[in-house]
C-alpha cells in the first residue's frame, strides 16, 4: 500500500481542472492521446489486468497557470514515455452526495503497470515534483485500482454516469440498480489513495450508467434516502473529435 501511495502521490502532476488554461492544454497534451472510437456515439477503455487505473479529480489554485504549464511542459513526455495515457474526461453536471466540490471534471487514466510507474518516480522523484505540486493544486483526490481481470468500459453520448465514492461498499447493491434501469459499468475495491488535505480514503469505486438523471435520482433518493459516507457525481462522457 505504501508503494502504491507513492504513486498515486506522482500523479498529481499529471492532472490539471477545467479553467480555461487547462482547456487549451487537455486539447494539445491529453485529448490527442485518447484513442477515436469509429463510431462519434461511444468511447471504449479497455483495462488489462495489471494496469494501474486512477480516477483523479482536483481543485485548482486561482493563477495557477504557470504552474499548471510546467508540470505539462516536464512531466508529460516522461510520463507518456513510461506508458501513462490518459483515457476519457468526464465533465461533472452535479454533486450529489458529499460536500467535496471538484472543478468540473474526472480524468481517467492508467499506467499499463506498477513498474513502469516506478520508472516514472526515478526520472523524476516526487522530492521534485511536490513542491510544485502544491503551487497548483488545493486539493487533488485520486484513488487507484489494481485492475484484476481484463474489462472494456462503453460509455455512450448522451448518458448519465454516476461516480460514486464509498466507505461502506455494501451499498452498491446492482440487482436495486437494474430494477431502476441502471448499469453498473466500474466497480472496485480501491489499492490505494492520495489526497492534499490526509482526508480517509474511500473503500470502494463505481461508475453506473444511467439513461437520464431522473432515473439515477429516482434510485438514489427513493430507494435510500440521503446517503451518508459517499461522494457521488453525475457526469457525462466527453467523447474526443476525429
């Protein structure tokens, strides 16, 4: 787990939030090195097992963008020439659970191992990268999972992905899913964690997909209530342009 940390603890220098600097870069650093699907409605991700898959979220520092255009500028050949790769931006349309308030997405992405993200840390060891690190970011949330078996996610324009931080992982009950027409499309226990504020690191992840908000809200509040322990958000997919 403490290895796992650190590595987790690198890839803040990997993730940036959605103000307008960012923008710009996401277009020239990230959003060219996610694969195009044939067809303009959905975007696969297929995760290997043994990849390291991260779903970071962050809140950027007010002018930060000379900060955010050097850890870009340093980190992200390196980490590209280790096999990082981002895979799929999803933009934030509402907090429904929880008090945390990231900037307006998720970034996926993954490391093809825990080696080659190990390499990463030696080319560039995080007694460099935290102090920089910190003129960037106030928080930065990112929970790693060690993926088990190989897994293609399909995600479709138009629909609601619910990502849903837990610390009672019981509550991801998929047959109450089904029933109120959700899928569930991730779900894993989470190999570890890094955040800016030492904050307890969530149990488990999940992504469900829903086929629109009323039907997402009509599980979470009808069947529950108000639930305490969990971070969720509704998202939709970014799907990048030919």
């Amino acid at each position: 787990m403490h290895q796992l940390k650190l590595i987790l603890l690198s890839m803040s220098i990997l993730f940036a939030t959605n103000i307008k600097a960012q923008n710009a870069m996401e277009k020239s650093h990230q959003m060219k090195n996610i694969k195009k699907m044939t067809s303009s409605k959905q975007h696969q991700i297929t995760l290997k097992k043994g990849e390291l898959f991260l779903v970071i979220s962050s809140i950027t520092k007010p002018g930060a963008q000379e900060a955010m255009n050097a850890y870009f500028q340093k980190v992200f050949p390196i980490a590209s020439k280790n096999g990082f790769k981002p895979l799929a931006n999803l933009t934030i349309d509402k907090v429904v659970a929880g008090s945390y308030r990231p900037n307006n997405f998720f970034g996926l992405y993954k490391w093809p191992n825990q080696k080659a993200s190990e390499a990463f840390l030696k080319e560039l060891p995080n007694s460099e990268l935290k102090p920089m690190r910190l003129k960037v970011w106030d928080e930065l949330k990112q929970p790693g999972i060690i993926i088990e078996q190989e897994t293609t996610l399909t995600f479709n324009e138009g629909k609601v992905y619910e990502i849903t931080m837990l610390w009672d992982k019981k509550k991801i009950k998929n047959k109450k899913i089904e029933k109120h027409k959700g899928k569930i499309l991730f779900s894993a226990t989470v190999s570890g964690y890094e955040d800016l504020t030492s904050g307890n690191a969530p149990q488990h992840i999940a992504i469900i997909e829903w086929n629109s908000e009323a039907e997402a809200k009509k599980y979470k509040y009808h069947e529950y209530g108000s639930l305490d322990n969990e971070e969720a958000f509704y998202t939709h997919i970014q799907i990048p342009e030919k």
